[in-house]
C-alpha cells in the first residue's frame, strides 16, 4: 500500500543507512516535535485511549500550515501535489488528442 502511494503520487523513496544522523537529521527532527507536541503534553489511559488521540492528533497536524510547506497543511500539500500531476497528465494525453 505505502509502495502504490508512492508510485500514485509520483514519489521516490530512499533507504537510509542506519546509524547515520547526518541522513537521518530531518526524521529525528520530526521524531522530537511529536515527542513534545503530543507524547509529553497527554495522558494516556489505555492503549485505545493512545489511538483515539492519535487519530485526532494526526488531524490538527495534517490541517495546520507550515512555513516549509509554504505555509500549506500537508493535506492542502499532498492535494496540490496530485492536483497537479492530474494536470500534468491531462495535458500530456491532449496533445496526442485528434
């Protein structure tokens, strides 16, 4: 499913090698904002209590802007990214149009 979306949106994929902070510098980054946006500022009751936050967490964060998103959400983002390709498509398949 993670390789289809990729493909779908045009996307590349690189593996990193392990133990290696200079590659992985943007993923630790990542990795220390969600420890202190969601991990440290919540309570947990159970394990469904932990998705159930989850699941709203993920949609605050894939509906705030960010500045390196040019201050789109990363749902506005993804959506211009296919908008986008659809576009890039149509207009390749209408030159080969009679």
């Amino acid at each position: 499913m993670f390789e289809n979306t990729l493909e779908e949106l045009g996307l590349e994929y690189k593996v990193i090698k392990p133990h290696t902070p200079k590659q992985n510098g943007r993923v630790e980054r990542s990795h220390r904002k969600d420890q202190e946006r969601f991990y440290y500022k919540r309570v947990y009751y159970s394990l469904e209590d932990l998705r159930n936050q989850g699941k709203e967490w993920r949609k605050e964060y894939n509906n705030f802007p960010m500045r390196p998103l040019g201050w789109l959400s990363p749902r506005e983002f993804i959506k211009n990214i296919k908008v986008k390709k659809n576009r890039y498509l149509q207009y390749r398949c209408s030159k080969y149009l009679f």
